[in-house]
C-alpha cells in the first residue's frame, strides 16, 4: 500500500513522543499531569439544561452554516469583546468543531496552489501549535518555522524573512495569547503584519483561542485591529473557542470569523466536506457564548494559579511569568532531562518544548528554539498545582 509523501515530514506527535521518554520509567511519586492543557474548570451548569431542551435536534442534519441563534450570539459577542462596529455576523462567520479542524481546513481553502509562479510558503511561530504544520503540508506549501524567541517578546519577526518567501507566502499563522508561552501580539504587532501581509499580498490567520485567559487587559485581537487601522478584513480570519474560554473542550465548539469572501470560501468548500456542529451543540454554544459570568469565574481561577507561580518561582532569574493562557514556558538547560528527571523523582509529567517546536528556517539560522524550555500547563487543582510548582522549583532551580 502506498501512502502520500505529503505527511512523511510529520514528526510523531508530542504526547506519544512523550510517552515514549517517560513511560517505561516507573513514576517517582504520585503521578501528576501538568504536560497536557486539558482545561479542568467546571464548565457552566447551564449546558445541561439547554442541551436537554433541544435534544430532538439531534434527529436532524444539521445546518452547515450555524443556526441564526449562534451566529447571532456569536456575532454580539464579537462585537462586545472587541468593539466591532462594521460586523456582518452571517456571512462573517463560520462556526466550527473546535479551532483545531477550522486551523487545518481554512487553509486547504484558501492556500492557492501556486503563487508567484512557485510553491506557496506558509508561515509558522516556532515552537506553535502542531496543527499549523500539517495544515501547511496538506495545502501543498512549504511550512516555514519562524522562531518566536524572548528577544522579540516570543512572537515571530516575520518581517526579517527574506523577500523570495514572503513573495510566495499565502497564510501567516499567530497565536495570540501565544501557546506555549503566552505572549500577546499587542495592536503595533498586529497593524504591522496587516502592512506586511497587504504589501505581500498573503492572509493571517489570528488563533485567538485564549484570547479570554489573560490577566489584567483583555488582549487585543486582530479584527479589532484591522478595523482601526482600516485594513482589508479578508487580508485576516480569526479563530475563537468555547474549549478554554468555557472549559467545554469535549464539545468541540468555535468560529472562524473575517471577510466575506474568505468566509464564503470556507463556507462552500465544509458545505462538500465539512462535518457541521450537531444541533444541540449549536444552541448549547449560543447560550454560552452569551454568557460571560462564567468566564469572569474562569480567568479568577486561572489567575490565582498565576500568582502562585509568581509567588512559588517570580525570583528565579530569568523566569517570566506570562500575561495570558494558561501555560509556563520555563528556560531549563535540557528540557527533556528535565522531564526525565521530574517523571523519575517526583511523578511530575512536563512537556519538552523541543516537542512543540520544529526545525527554524535556513534563512533564519535553523534550530530547534524550544530546546532548552519545559511546558507546564496550569489546569489542574489548584493544590496539585502548588505541589507541582514546588517540585520545579527544588528539583530544577535549586
Ligand atoms: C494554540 C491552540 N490552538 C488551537 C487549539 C485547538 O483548540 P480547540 O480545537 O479545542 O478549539 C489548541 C488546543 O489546545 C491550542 O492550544
């Protein structure tokens, strides 16, 4: 049996990588995760009752495009969160099964196949979320990892590529607040990749899907502002989903929202392949994008687990605790003997960030910039947390 060569370049995941380094080491105590970002909160009690209202709706197919209900919730807010005032939710919206397949497929729709008469770039953070990889691959383009190191806040400088791939660029990823290490683009990041992407002609894809962890203010978001610098809004699609917000991440529940015509484009190519949101999950997601106590309750929790890490690790020399999600990214001399070291000794699983990154460009000296850091994700009990950053802390930085 043939397989297409497309994928041969997908390392294995992160977490069988992981598994593979830890698993046939005996835990050294009790075992606690704080390697997966698998949101732990309650999740509001609503979601029951409303899912119960409207469960004959699973009888139906459902509507591709949203039920004018979550569209509708989805579009106020937008508008509440960020301030819109020229927002079309119908056909500047595009509800999806989470962020993840939304990721993936936008840019199988909207990737052209060639560009300036040679194979498309698209551009990566290094370290990022996995998906952005195989979301390249699968477009046909060439993914180009652009380091996002702290002497440039952690996001990625993709002014300083060389012009022969910024010509051939169709899609520029960032994640903002920023997986693993919660940087946030503010508004000069983001007006001058708009400038960039106008001058060369290429889409950004905004994943915002922590846009609602954070602690003091609310980051800003890419449609906010490419309305106030008055960009093209197709030049930007932004992601949004209930999985961290809400802590429904087994709902699968989120959005794509920017111009028109690249809604539209998503919209024809998921009305062929594209698996719509069960019926209830649409009306449950309406209801809970309409609620925002439950999110004020969310960040409070987040936020306490923050101040315990400023409190448990603040003096230790270069680390920084960050301004939004939910993860620690944490400079260690080598990262996966350090989570060697936490498995064996104390049960503590942390990711290597050398598993979340890739190979930095040639252009832009090659590399692996997740080396040399641990991911540590803040979602379980707050008490396990304490213990947790207490291990780190004795283990590695005494
Ligand atoms: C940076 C980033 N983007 C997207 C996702 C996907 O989230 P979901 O598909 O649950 O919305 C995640 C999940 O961990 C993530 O960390």
């Amino acid at each position: 049996m043939q397989y297409p060569d497309r994928f041969a370049a997908l390392p294995a995941y992160p977490f069988p990588r992981l598994r593979a380094l830890l698993d046939h080491h005996p835990a050294g105590g009790p075992a606690l995760s704080m390697s997966i970002g698998d949101p732990t909160h309650p999740f509001p009690e609503f979601v029951g009752t409303v899912m119960a209202k409207h469960l004959a709706a699973f009888g139906g197919y459902p509507p591709n495009d949203g039920a004018p209900e979550l569209i509708e919730a989805i579009g106020n807010w937008l508008t509440r969160r960020y301030g819109l005032t020229k927002f079309d939710a119908p056909s500047q919206v595009i509800p999806l099964n989470g962020t993840r397949e939304g990721l993936f497929n936008a840019a199988l729709a909207l990737s052209p196949e060639r560009k300036n008469n040679a194979q498309p770039a698209i551009l990566l953070p290094n370290p990022f979320y996995q998906c952005y990889m195989a979301a390249a691959q699968a477009a046909g383009a060439e993914p180009v990892m652009v380091p996002a190191l702290a002497e440039n806040g952690f996001l990625p400088d993709y002014a300083s590529l060389p012009s022969e791939i910024l010509g051939r660029t169709t899609i520029a990823y960032v994640c903002s607040p920023a997986n693993p290490q919660g940087a946030v683009a503010d508004a000069a990041y983001w007006a001058g990749l708009l400038a960039l992407a106008e001058k060369h002609d290429f889409r950004i894809f905004a994943d915002e899907c922590y846009a609602e962890i954070y602690r003091d203010a609310p980051p800003v978001g890419a449609l906010q502002t490419a309305q106030a610098v008055g960009a093209d809004p197709e030049r930007i699609l932004v992601f949004h989903s209930l999985s961290k917000r809400s802590n429904l991440a087994g709902m699968r529940s989120g959005f794509a929202a920017g111009g028109k015509g690249s809604i539209a484009q998503l919209k024809q190519l998921r009305a062929f392949a594209g698996a719509p949101l069960p019926g209830p999950v649409q009306m449950v997601s309406a209801a809970v994008w309409n609620d925002e106590a439950h999110v004020v309750q969310n960040r409070a929790l987040y936020a306490a687990k923050f101040d315990l890490a400023d409190r448990i690790l603040g003096n230790i020399a270069g680390i920084r605790t960050p301004r939004a999600g939910f993860f620690l990214w944490l400079p260690v001399e080598d990262d996966e003997a350090a989570a060697v070291k936490l498995w064996t000794e104390h049960g503590l699983r942390v990711l290597p960030g050398r598993y979340l990154a890739n190979e930095t460009h040639a252009s832009l000296g090659g590399g692996n910039p997740g080396q040399g850091y641990i991911r540590v994700a803040l979602v379980a009990p707050l008490g396990d947390v304490e213990r947790g950053l207490g291990v780190i802390r004795s283990s590695l930085y005494e």
